[in-house]
C-alpha cells in the first residue's frame, strides 16, 4: 500500500490514470508526493475531495482507501478493470468484507462472494453509490459530416490520452477494422509500434494484419497456434479467465496467445473492445427496425461489458503480466459515440444492404487500405481460426461428455457438449465452484430487438 503524509490513510490500487499528470500538478503544491505512482495522486485526491474522488478521475481502476474506522472502495465507469467483494468470517467468528481483482482468492473462504459493480463506490458509512451511468439521451441532429468528423477527432483524442507510459506499447492487430483503426492511430504517436495477430496458418485474420501492419508500418509479430498447444492451455486459460461461457472461451483462446506473444516485447497493449458496441457492429444489431431501441440497447451493452469481453481482455493480459488498454471506452468517446444516430452505425445502402459501424469506417477512411475499413465483420474467433482449430482438437474430449446427463448432475443450462467440458474444467478447479458460477455471464447474439 502508498500512505498518506501522516500514515492516518492508505490505499491499494490497480489500474491506469489517464489523468494523473494533470491531477499530480494541481496536488503538488499541497501535498508531499514520495513516488511517481499514480495511486499516490488518488489517495492525495481523495483527502481533498472524498467520494468525490472516482468521478475525477480519467482511466480505468479499481481501488480501495482505509483508515481506522473507514473503508472506500470504489471502480471504474465501465468496470475495465475488476473488482469483487465477498462476505465471511475471520478465524475469531467476526464478521469480514474481502475484496480481491479475482474471484479466485475469495471463492473457496467468503459465504457470499459478487462482483463490484461498475461506475460504483462503496462507502462503509452508507454503502454503495454510483456515481457514473452510460449517457441514455437521444442521439444529436448534426450533419452526416460533422458526425463523421467528431468520431474521428474523440478517437484521436482517446488514443492519444491511452499511449501515455514509461514503458513500451503496443496494440493487438486481428486485421479486422476496429483493432486496425486504433493500431493506424497509435502509430502516428511513437518511433515504432510493435503489433500482435495470432491464428490458423493462411486464416483471414492473419493475411489482413499483414496488409495492415505493412500499410501503417508497424514492426509486426505473429504467432500460429495449434491443436496440441490449445488442449494443453485451455485449463489455464479457463482458470484465468473465470467462466465457462462458450463464446467467452473461444475468444480468450487467440486472446491467451496474443497476450503471450505481445509480453516478449510490451507491457501495454491496445485493443479494439467496444466499437461493436458503440456503432451496432454485431449480427443481431441488424435485425432490429427501430432507431429508438436499437440506441437503447447500444446503451445497455456498453454498460454490460464489465463481466463479458472486458473480463477477457483483463484477465488474459494480466496472466502474461501486460496492461490492456480500450480506448473506444474513454468516458468522452462513449459519450460522443452515443450521440450519433443509429442509422449512421448501421447504414442502409442504395444496393439495400445494411453495413455496420459506417459512420467509424467513414471517420477512418483514409487510415487504412479501402479493402480493411469495409471489411464485414468476424469473430475473433472466426477470423483467427480458432473454430476449426477447435472442431479438430477438441474431437476426443467432447466424445466423452453426455450433455443431457451432465446437465442433470450439474442443474447448469449449458449451451452445446462444447461450453460443458468448458464447465466441467472450470469446477474441477474449485472446492466451491459454485461462488464462481454465480457470477459467470452468459453472452449471446442471439437477441430480440
């Protein structure tokens, strides 16, 4: 932990202040700082401003502030970096509240184990507050250029604040437009960029990283999995990513990978999380036949990133000691994004197609070769080619699993033979599995609109 000047305060914190050199200048006059973290900036902030620390603060975090008699926890507006409390006794049978980043260290002790919800703080005078919620408003009336024009200044903007580190960065690079917009971004910002794609040798994804990394002029990494090495990993990958859900799984797999390659040479990547969910990028987005709802729901899943591909995106970069950054999920951009109409993110065409996150591939055009911005979009798991490979590794495994009986034994409603041996492998790690289960979420593309 960092302390305060008398000691009467201290704080553990993890995470990225995006901020932090601004919020350290206005301080130093007031307060002794004695490292060049900035944690030690939060706890000063903190001693001034009480809860209204988080809501000062530009980044992704998760903290927790003590002294005698008080204790404040608070988490970032998106919940990118996690953050889980749980309940139990101490060896004297007093109550206790624990909070860890994992669930793992709480799982098999607390009698009552959640995840700290995100944009939230807790006080221990009066509980939990929120204190940052996804803009809901109606989109804005602006011309189609001023809203192509603005998306293109906020991502600037957010990429630019993201690259702040004393130590080399990165971006991952599937070769699909959102990874490939923030890598075109990042390299205008740094002597060299070092990108990252892993896959299936000859897969779509890595032959569109290379046109990428060869177009912005990147120093580019690849790595080929294999059928072997997948089995071989996958417990470790599900022990650290903490949940069983089918989709999530397979792409943490290139996830785990990518991670592994980026370490030999980063310690802070880029990622392109959140554009689907910004500018109506999934499948399902496009069935939808009204403005208002599909906004709405753009709404909620920005909001419900925390347990799903942001959980990934943490827990894989973290198992390789690497910093994942998002910038589409700068506070400033969601804010910008969700002001623009719906049918700018998913644009009906003269041919009567619809192409999703239009207004993104219009404020990027010119970064990028024309073939790479309007690429229709994949799965990470499908560009990569982590479906195949996993239809041949995993052959042997899932023959041995009967689903309707394991669902009986289990009472859990998994999807395919797939996402059971997924849960099998995640209890066997557990003497309470079911502390872990509770918490897992579920995500789908299949959804009504």
């Amino acid at each position: 932990p960092l302390y305060s000047e008398t000691r009467a305060m201290a704080i553990v914190a993890n995470g990225e202040i995006y901020n932090f050199p601004v919020l350290r200048g206005d301080l130093t006059g007031r307060h002794t700082f004695t490292t060049t973290s900035d944690n030690e900036a939060i706890l000063h902030l903190f001693e001034e401003r009480g809860v209204d620390t988080p809501a000062a603060l530009a980044g992704m975090f998760a903290f927790a502030i003590c002294d005698d008699d008080h204790l404040f926890l608070a988490r970032d507006p998106i919940g990118i970096k996690p953050l889980y409390y749980g309940r139990g006794v101490d060896s004297a049978g007093m109550p206790v509240m624990a909070f860890a980043s994992e669930m793992k260290p709480l799982a098999d002790w607390v009698d009552e184990l959640q995840e700290f919800p995100a944009g939230n703080y807790f006080d221990s005078r009066v509980g939990f507050v929120p204190y940052y919620r996804v803009p809901t408003a109606p989109p804005v009336d602006r011309t189609v250029e001023d809203h192509v024009a603005l998306v293109r200044r906020g991502l600037e903007d957010a990429v630019a604040s993201h690259m702040m580190s004393d130590v080399p960065v990165g971006a991952f690079l599937s070769g699909g437009l959102d990874s490939s917009v923030i890598a075109a971004i990042a390299r205008k910002h740094v002597d060299e960029l070092h990108t990252f794609s892993v896959g299936l040798a000859g897969s779509r994804d890595i032959e569109a990283a290379r046109r990428v990394a060869a177009h912005i002029g990147s120093i580019h990494h690849e790595y080929l999995m294999t059928p072997a090495e997948v089995v071989e990993k996958l417990p470790e990958i599900i022990h650290a990513l903490e949940s069983f859900d089918l989709d999530l799984v397979r792409s943490a797999i290139p996830t785990y990978f990518c991670s592994r390659l980026a370490a030999e040479h980063v310690k802070v990547i880029l990622t392109g999380e959140g554009a689907d969910e910004l500018f109506a990028g999934y499948a399902y987005h496009g069935k939808s036949t009204d403005a208002a709802t599909l906004h709405q729901e753009l709404c909620r899943s920005v909001s419900t990133l925390h347990n799903i591909n942001l959980q990934r995106v943490d827990r894989l970069t973290m198992l390789h000691s690497i910093e994942g950054r998002v910038p589409f999920l700068d506070t400033g951009f969601i804010a910008l994004a969700l002001t623009v109409p719906t049918e700018l993110k998913l644009r009906l065409m003269p041919d009567g197609r619809r192409v999703e996150k239009w207004v993104l591939r219009m404020a990027c055009e010119d970064l990028l070769p024309a073939d790479i911005v309007w690429r229709t979009k994949e799965q990470f798991d499908e560009g990569s080619g982590t479906l195949d490979l996993l239809a041949r590794a995993l052959g042997p495994l899932l023959g041995e699993i009967d689903l309707d009986a394991y669902r009986a034994a289990t009472n859990e409603a998994v999807r395919s033979v797939e996402e059971a041996l997924y849960h099998r492998i995640l209890c066997d790690g557990y003497l309470r599995p079911d502390m872990i289960l509770r918490n897992v979420a579920r995500w789908t593309e299949d959804r009504q609109l």
